[in-house]
C-alpha cells in the first residue's frame, strides 16, 4: 500500500510540476522556475532550503509566529506571509501551492478555477518519509540538487548522532495536556536513531496519545522530555509534581518546534537528543 501510495504521488506531482512549468513557460518565458506559495510551516521550513528566494511568492503566517516558526524569523520575515485564504493565494497568483493535509475546500475550489497546481504534503511518519516530501518539493519547484543536498545532510545528521547501545534509557515526549507521541512516528524514530527507548508502549499508548500526569508518577521514564511553551506558561508543565520527580528522572525540554516537522528541522532534533543523551 506505501509502495502504491508512493508512485500515486510522484504522479500527481510529476502532473502538477508538468502544469506549473507550462504556465510558467507561457508568462516568464522557458528559462523561469515556478513560483510557490506555501501555506505550511514544515513545508516553509524545505523551501528555505532548496527553493530559490525569488521563486518563494509568500509562506504561511505560522512561520512569522515565534511560537510556531520552524525557521529563523529573520530569514521568515524577508516573505510576505499568508493566512491561506483563497483570496490571499489567488491574488499572489503563484504556480504552485503546497500546503498540509488539510485545505479549506473554498480554497481548493478556486485553485481549481485558477488553474493553480496544488500539492499536499501530510506530516511525515519515519524519516524516510520525509526524505519523500524532500524530494516531492524539490521536483515540483524545479530544485532537484538542492533537495539531493538537504537529504544528504539530514542523512549525515542522522548518522553522527545514532547511538547503538543495549542500555539504552527509556525516554517519553510529554507535551502539554500530556499528549505523547508513540511508535510509529517520526519523534519516535528519532529517539531510537540518538540512543532512547521510547516508553510510550510501556504504557499502552497508541501512535499519538495521552498519558495523564498520574501515570507518568506511578511509573517514571529514565528521561522525560518536557514540550511545552518557551515562557513555561503550560499548566501541566509547571505542575509541581514533575518538580519532584527529578531526584529520580532526568527531566529535559525538547522545542516544540522540533516535534511535528521533518525536513530540516530533523536536523537539529536529532542533534538536541544527542546533546541530551551526552549529559546523562
């Protein structure tokens, strides 16, 4: 099924990049790259990375949020930043938009009358998966070596922070409200790639779950990795309980920011669990 989901893609992709350059072709002459619009932070985050400047028209308004950003609000704010409205897109009249899993049916509808290639890209599940997306958003905007670059430094990355090791302490990602990313995500292929075991199955947890402050006490990970605001303003997170646990545990904090995007921003996670799994 992954397989057969894999090649429908790159077709959809290949149709989508094949219109784009031809309307491309036809308003900027043979020589132009498509103009993108993105209406996702993760995908923000690529474009940065193996898009030309000129050919980004404008990135969704998360990544001028601090809170949410996926990249150095610098960089972010040299981009008209959008909210995602078809009114905004349209008017920007790119020739190609990539956005997440989920778009407002008004603004699919009028990509369509405008003749607008749109490409979703979900939030990956495994680094090979992103890998995928890589590849995806670097063929759609003409950028192939540069995508091939990005993966061979998230691949680098990767392989300078793996730990291969039999005591390997099991870790949990708690975010606020306890949510807990589970097997089968991408959090948790990067914790076992830097020398954890991810806890969550300990617990019976499914791929995203919640497991109540109450069970994170009766039965501790080695390393809790506490997501949550930078102004420690989360409720869960300044619970005093989680204070008293760290005679016992090693309670870090993991960016949220580093948590739902894959691209790049694997990068530098693996590189903080690194760290992390350094000082323990």
């Amino acid at each position: 099924m992954i397989r057969a989901f894999a090649l429908l893609l790159g077709l959809s992709v290949a149709g989508c990049s094949s219109q784009a350059a031809d309307r491309t072709s036809q308003r900027r002459g043979p020589e132009a790259l498509p103009r993108v619009v993105s209406i996702n932070p993760c995908v923000d985050a690529v474009l940065m990375q193996v898009a030309a400047p000129q050919q980004i028209a404008a990135i969704s308004h998360y990544s001028h949020d601090p809170r949410a950003t996926s990249i150095p609000l610098d960089q972010a704010r040299r981009f008209v930043a959008t909210s995602g409205t078809a009114e905004e897109v349209v008017a920007l009249a790119p020739d190609i938009v990539i956005a997440g899993a989920h778009v407002a049916p008004a603004t699919v509808a009028a990509l369509r009358r405008m003749n607008i290639a749109l490409i979703q890209i979900g939030v990956p599940e495994s680094i090979a998966e992103s890998t995928m997306q890589i590849r995806t958003i670097a063929a759609a905007v003409g950028q192939r070596a540069p995508g091939e670059a990005l993966v061979a430094r998230i691949d680098a990355a990767v392989r300078a922070a793996s730990v291969q090791h039999k005591a390997a302490p099991a870790a949990l990602i708690w975010q606020g409200g306890g949510l807990v990313p589970g097997e089968g995500t991408l959090a948790s292929e990067l914790l076992q790639r830097t020398g954890y075991r991810n806890m969550s199955a300990d617990y019976g947890l499914k791929r995203w779950d919640v497991l109540p402050l109450e069970h994170l006490v009766g039965r501790s990970p080695e390393v809790l990795l506490s997501v949550g605001a930078d102004d420690h303003s989360d409720r869960m997170l300044r619970h005093p309980v989680l204070a008293g646990l760290t005679h016992r545990i090693a309670v870090r904090r993991y960016p949220e920011r580093l948590l739902h995007c894959g691209g790049p921003t694997i990068i530098e996670a693996v590189g903080h669990l690194a760290q992390i799994r350094r000082t323990l």
